[in-house]
C-alpha cells in the first residue's frame, strides 16, 4: 500500500525539482545564457528558464530538514541576479520552518494545486495502443517542436498570439534530458500534446491540453494512458500530476485510478527595478 508519507513527498517533489534543472539547462543551452540556471537549496532545486517563465521556480524545499535563513537568501540573491521574482511550490510536509521563513520575509501565497499519484504495474505498460480509440498518439519528432508548443498553447489561450518569445519557453522544453513529448491526433489532425518527465523511477505527466474543437473526444484519456504506457515500459514505479484543485484535468487522473496525496502552495515574492540603472530588488 502506497502511504503519503514524507518519503514520497521527497521522492515526487525531487522529480519535479530535478525535471526544473532539465528544463533550464535546456533553455539555456538553446538561447546561449551563460550564467547559473539552477541551484541547489535547503535539500530541493531552484532552476532559472528565463523572466516570467513557467519553468522559473524551486521545488523541494525543507523535505530534508529545517530550512535557514542563509538557505533562503542565497536562493534569493541567485533570482535576484537574473531579475527574476521568486517562485516556490511548497509541500506541506516540508519542515515548519520553511513556512515561518516564508511569512517573515514578505512571500505571498498565489496558486494552489493537488498533487496526485498512482503506482504503475506491467499492465500499464500494455493499455496503450488502444485499438478501439479514435485518436491516435505518437512521438513528435524534434524539427515539430514548434508545432507541437503552438498547438499546446492553444489548447489553453484559444485565440492567443503566440510570441516567439512565449513559443520558446516551450520548444526549449523540447530539448530537456529525460523528457518526452506526445502529439495527439484526431483523424491525422493535431488535436492536444502533453509531456513527461522521468527521474528516479517517477514519472511526472504535466503540460497536457486538447484544442477546444476536440473535447469531449478521448483526447486527454489518450494521452494519458500512452504517457503511462510509456512511464511502464522505462521501469518506473509511480506516476504523478499536479492539477488545479476541482478542474477537469483533476476528474480525467482520478478517473485513472490517480489519488490525491496532498496540496501544493505556490509562494511568490516578486522584485522591481528602483530606478533606471539601479539594481533590481526584491520587495518585502
């Protein structure tokens, strides 16, 4: 029987700390930054994607012990020299004196998120292809990755413009080690995409949308399975997702046998330039 216990708390937070580090090591790589994108901190990771990118955040946090104030300024200076504000998603498992730092030093909570997990087994491994399916998923191939991110943005922001900038974020993704990507479609048309990181026998499935005109059609059922299928195959043991509490990506996991282990924090502290020239600090 699988317990939600501190030990999965530390093995499903380091998935999503480590998959941070993939993410910015590739973005990195992809836009020629040379400065530090990732740091370890108070027993978890903070990565560095760019400005305002999703992927700009630490997980992992005081799962290993108390968190110091030296943990905490030491990942604040390293935002701070890339201007960036601080995000972090916080476990309520992780030691109180993370929480007590948070509150002292002026972080604000903005998101909530569950946390869902499900043990794979050699089964899973075989319930994808389903031959009784109509949509079809495979592999997008690297010269797609600009495809594939434009049809995952829209998934989520119908009639957005994509920027190059905002395409980016995604494409970098492309390129991370220990990440795959699935494009699903719908009579040879592209109709959702979602993705996996796999670290330390945990599978983490995040990023997953359907186009508005194919809902309702087994899309993200199917992109599901093929990601556990695919999670079975590679060895590993567990499979998780982080979703909005009472959405509709949580009612499509737990539909799949996932249950909810516990409830994320995203804590926010944001940062603003004083004055033309000056450096960036961030507020209180």
């Amino acid at each position: 029987m699988l317990f939600a216990d501190l030990a999965l708390a530390r093995r499903l937070e380091m998935t999503d700390a480590l998959a941070g580090v993939e993410f910015a090591r590739s973005w990195a790589r992809l836009n020629s930054f040379t400065g530090e994108v990732f740091l370890p901190v108070a027993g978890g990771h903070a990565g560095f994607g760019g400005v305002d990118s999703p992927v700009t955040q630490a997980f992992g946090l005081g799962l290993k012990g108390s968190v110091t104030e030296a943990d905490m300024a030491a990942m604040e200076e390293f935002y701070q020299s890339h201007g960036s504000a601080v995000n972090i998603e916080t476990c309520p498992l992780a030691d109180p004196s993370l929480l007590k730092l948070l509150n002292e030093r002026g972080y604000r909570p903005i998101e909530y998120s569950n946390v869902f997990v499900r043990e794979l087994t050699s089964d899973d491994a075989l319930a994808w292809p389903d031959p009784t399916s109509s949509v079809h998923v495979r592999r997008p191939a690297l010269e797609e990755a600009e495809n594939y991110s434009v049809v995952v943005i829209k998934s989520f922001v119908e009639n957005a413009e994509v920027s190059p900038q905002f395409a980016d974020i995604f494409t970098s993704c492309f390129h991370a080690a220990s990440t795959f990507f699935f494009m699903a479609e719908v009579d040879g048309i592209p109709a959702g995409g979602g993705m996996m990181s796999i670290h330390q026998g945990v599978a983490s499935l995040g990023g997953a949308g359907t186009l508005p005109e194919f809902r309702n059609r087994g899309v993200q059922k199917a992109l599901l399975l093929a990601r556990l299928a695919k999670a079975a195959e590679r060895g590993c043991d567990l499979a998780m997702v982080a979703t909005g509490p009472g959405s509709g990506s949580q009612r499509n996991v737990e539909r799949l046998g996932f249950r909810v282990v516990y409830t994320r924090t995203k804590f926010l502290r944001e940062v603003v330039a004083r004055r033309p020239g000056a450096s960036i600090n961030l507020i209180p």
